[in-house]
C-alpha cells in the first residue's frame, strides 16, 4: 500500500500520488498517460495531471489498482 510520507515530490498536488517503491515498470503509464509521467533522472513514475471527471477517475483507479508495487495511493 502506497504511503502518502514516501510519494515523491513530483506529484502534483491532489489525492493521486506514487510513492518510493515504485519499480518504473510502466504499467500506469500505459494505462493511463493522461495523469502519470516518467521521471527520467532516477527512472520512476509519478501524477503529472490529478483525474477530474468521473471517466478520468475510474482511469486513474484502474491504474492504481494495476500497480505490482502498489505504488499508487489515493487520498481523500
């Protein structure tokens, strides 16, 4: 379970994050581009752009709930 003390600074703010055990496996980038980005510096993903609409929301939690890491929380 991602924990929101260990998300990395990258994330914009809002309820979607990735936390520091995030292996860059690329699996939220494929299913969702839209809100996760890589960071190409030490090689993992994190929120670029929070979900808003209803559509959007269910992308973002069919991401996170696709996480092998469970690297994605969601708070609030």
């Amino acid at each position: 379970m991602a924990q929101r003390n260990l998300k990395y600074p990258q994330n914009v703010p809002g309820s979607y994050y990735v936390d520091d055990t995030c292996i860059d496996c690329d699996v939220c980038r494929s299913n969702a581009p839209q809100f996760f980005a890589r960071y190409d510096d030490d090689g993992h993903s994190y929120v670029h752009r929070q979900p808003v609409t209803p559509t959007e929301l269910a992308e973002a939690e069919e991401a996170r709930q696709g996480c092998p890491t469970d690297s994605i929380g969601r708070d609030g």
